[in-house]
C-alpha cells in the first residue's frame, strides 16, 4: 500500500479532469492547498493527508467536482488497496450580490462592477440567506493576491473605506 501515490494520482486526475468538465462561462475552483504524506524519504508512506477547497456558482458544479473526486478515489482504493476517507468540512455557499442593492449603489457610483466573478469564499455566502446584502471589495490597488505570503496591507486604505461606509449610511436604499 502506497499512500502516497495512490494520492498524488487521485488529485492530478480531479485536477485534470474538473478543468475539462466545464466550458469557459462555468466559474469553478478546486485547489488543493496541502498535502502531506509519510514520515521518511525511504519507507513507503502508509498515509496522506490532503486539505483543499471547491468554489462554484451553482450548486450543480459543486455536485460534480466532488463525483470526480469520489469516483478517482475509487478508482484508487481498487488500483491500490488503500483506505481513503474524504469529508467536506467547510462548505461555504457562493457570495452572490442582491441585484437591486447592487444596482442602487452602482448608479451612485459606490461601487463598481467586476470584469469578471471572483471565486471567493466566505461565510458572507450566508448573509444573503437573512438579508438583502452586498459584498464588495474596498481594493488596494496591490495585484498580489490576499492570501499570497507576499501580500501587505495598505492602512491608508482604512481612511477610505470609513468615508465609503460613510456614504453607504447616507445612500437611500430600496427595500
């Protein structure tokens, strides 16, 4: 039983596999984040551990890159003789703008609109579920992404995000 290989090809095929399942106008993600597998460089590991993440607009995508995943780890559970256990441990809903909130704050040039969606995860997926909500990004101008170990924050960007929220209270909102 070799754990770690077993593993590497689970993810290369549903990394292959979920880029080839969706055209270009289907927003999706699946990233696998870590990986760690054995405890020498020259005993054949008995164990991987694998944390990623999966985003998606419709909940149909979700469906389908997790079918890639299970059926690539039964195909390895039956080519290996491995043991797998695959759960779902955070699974945050898609962040979707209230179109009316979007638009009213968009005529008022609050905000602005994206070239393209963002593959984002966030609890804020569920504020939509309460209310009428919008998430927006107050934008540093830095192209290195957030999560990036290269990323540094911009404190000047706080002054500006106050006088947003500032106009936000003052904005005559629809509902």
């Amino acid at each position: 039983m070799n754990a770690l290989t077993a593993c590497v090809e689970i993810l290369q095929k549903s990394l292959e596999q979920e880029e080839k399942a969706f055209d270009n106008n289907t927003f999706h993600l699946l990233h696998f984040g870590t990986f760690h597998s054995g405890q020498a460089f020259n005993i054949i590991a008995d164990q991987a551990h694998v944390r990623g993440s999966i985003r998606y607009y419709d909940p149909k995508v979700f469906d389908q890159i997790v079918n890639i995943i299970e059926q690539n780890m039964n195909n390895a559970i039956k080519k290996y003789k491995v043991q797998v256990n695959f759960k779902v441990n955070h699974h945050y809903p898609p962040v979707l703008n209230n179109e009316e909130l979007f638009h009213t704050l968009y005529k008022n040039n609050l905000v602005s609109k994206l070239d393209s969606p963002v593959l984002i995860s966030e609890d804020f997926g569920y504020y939509r579920n309460v209310a009428p909500s919008i998430f927006f990004f107050l934008g540093t101008g830095d192209t290195i992404p957030l999560h990036s170990n290269k990323f540094t924050f911009d404190e000047d960007i706080l002054k500006k995000g106050v006088e947003l929220y500032r106009k936000l209270l003052t904005t005559k909102i629809p509902f």
